[in-house]
C-alpha cells in the first residue's frame, strides 16, 4: 500500500518501480516458494491507489500513469524472483555445497 502511496504523493515512476523492486525482492526472500504471488500483492496496490485518488482525492491520473502502474509488474516480477534466486543461493552456501 506504501508503493500506491508514494506513486500518487511523488508522481515519479522510476522511483515506484524501484520501491515494487526493493519490496518484491524482500518478500521473495522471505518466501521464496511462489514467488509470483507477491508480484500480485505488491503491484495490485498500486491501481487500486490510483483509484482511490481518483474517488476520494479527486485526483486524474493521465492515460500514461494508469498504463504505468501496471507496468510496474515488470520490475517486481524480477525482484521476486530474483528475491528467490538470491534466498537459494545463500542456502547453498550455508550447507556447503
């Protein structure tokens, strides 16, 4: 919810993209079983805001931030499973292998 924040507060997509990257990354490390599904959670959030800002703040995103914030699934998607990648490689070293 924090990333949906920051996308309507800054208006700055590198800088959303690199919190959905950080985020994704983190979870993935955490659990790194499926890591697809926190690309869901993390990026969902994102539209959902932009929504939100729209009803409640009266916010209007142009069309260019509304195709953005789900774009940012790119980058999320290579956090988690880099998050993952990451989390079995420390595993492997741990046991020596």
């Amino acid at each position: 919810m924090g990333t949906g924040w920051v996308d309507v507060a800054v208006n700055d997509l590198l800088f959303t993209a690199l919190l959905v990257l950080a985020a994704c990354m983190l979870l993935g490390m955490l659990r790194p079983r499926w890591p697809w599904r926190w690309v869901v959670v993390v990026v969902a959030f994102i539209p959902l805001s932009e929504l939100a800002a729209y009803t409640i703040l009266a916010v209007r995103p142009t069309r260019g931030q509304v195709y953005g914030s789900f774009l940012t699934a790119l980058p999320g998607i290579a956090g988690a499973y880099g998050g993952s990648l990451m989390r079995g490689v420390i595993e492997n070293l741990r046991q020596g292998k």
